[in-house]
C-alpha cells in the first residue's frame, strides 16, 4: 500500500472512529450508574492506543508511513487543548468534581499554550530532549486526567460525579479526542527517538501534513 493510499485510509478510520463514538454516546452506552467508576469511558481510551500499538507492530508499511508524519504537524494539533477551559468553568458551576477537573483543565491549557512553540521551535534533532520531555508531559496531563476521572468514585464516593463525560457533547472527549492525542504524542516520541544525531538541517523530508 502507498503512502498516500495510508493517508486516506488513517484518514477514513479517524471519521468512523468519530462517528462510532458519536453514536454510542447518543444511545447513552456510555452511561455509567453515578455510584460507579466510568468503566467504560476509561476503556475507550485504552482499546484505540492499543489497537495503533498492534498495527504499528505488525505492519512495517503503516511504521514507515507513521514515522514519515509530520512532527510539526502533529504537534500543533495540540493547541486546540486550550479548550481545556471548559472543565474549570464545568467545575465552577459544580457539575464536574475538582479532582478531576483541575488537573485536566489546567494540564490542557498549559500543554495547549505551548502547542505551537513546541512544534515550531523544538521539533528538531536540536533540541531532541525537550521535545521529547513536552512530549511526556503532554501525555502525563492525558493519563492523569483519565486516571483521575476513572478513581473519582473511589476516592471521593460521596463528591460529585463525572456522569457529564458520559455525555454528548462531553463524551467525545474521552472517547475520540483523548486517545487520538496520546496516539500523535506517542508517534513523536518514536520519531524523535529515531532522528539523526545532527542539527535542524538534518531533519528528513516529512510527509505532508494532508497525509493524517
């Protein structure tokens, strides 16, 4: 398969991914009893990040055209996590619990703040290191959110709820955009990893950003 034939099917998988998490939560699959851990929503994280993991290890086309993706690309992407705001102003009006929703509404902003200098300026061999380290930190605030959101019942049982992210519009979150951007996170790791010991100049010709 062709690079570009990659693209459009990468391409195709994301809007049926979207679409199937769109219609599970419309018929409320997602829906968990309040008393309970939100199970599910913790599973949709997991089972997309694991089904890339397995792809990339058994197919040597689809890991030269991942590692052909654009690390610039990928990385601006993030900046849209500024919309991170949303969970502090859910907090405000007592709809989300704080242990939740602090942690990942501060984390995404910071992470979507520094979006753009992290793909303009660090996506290099240059500064290999630190691109790497946003990187992690990028996934740390994604891993603690869910971590938190998951054990919320557990810790506080009597606290408020996450039942909004079970919910439309909230839902996509957990269930699409979540997974999707620990899977780019983790795609520039593995590329930085694999960039030459040299300087800016010496960075590959990337595939164009079209092609995810």
């Amino acid at each position: 398969m062709t690079i570009a034939k990659y693209g459009k099917l990468t391409a195709g998988l994301i809007v049926a991914w979207f679409l199937i998490s769109l219609t599970i939560a419309a018929l409320h699959g997602f829906n968990t009893d309040p008393g309970r851990p939100p199970l599910p929503l913790g599973l949709a994280v997991v089972i997309p990040v694991g089904l890339f993991g397995l792809w990339y290890a058994a197919s040597k086309e689809f890991r030269q055209f991942v590692l052909g993706l654009n690390p610039r690309t990928l990385t601006f992407v993030h900046s849209w996590r500024l919309v991170g705001f949303t969970f502090l102003v859910l907090y405000s009006y007592g709809i989300l619990p704080g242990l939740f929703a602090l942690p990942a509404g501060w984390g995404d902003i910071v992470i979507g703040a520094t979006a753009p200098f992290a793909a303009m300026i660090l996506a290099n061999p240059a500064h290999r290191r630190s691109f790497v380290f946003w990187q992690a930190l990028g996934i740390l605030d994604l891993v603690v959110a869910v971590a938190m959101g998951t054990m919320e019942r557990l810790i506080e049982p009597r606290g408020i709820s996450t039942v909004a992210m079970s919910l439309l519009p909230m839902s996509l979150i957990p269930t699409f955009a979540v997974p999707l951007l620990l899977i780019l996170h983790i795609i520039c790791i593995t590329q930085a990893v694999k960039w030459p010991e040299k300087g800016r100049e010496a960075i590959p010709q990337q595939v164009p950003s079209a092609a995810i």
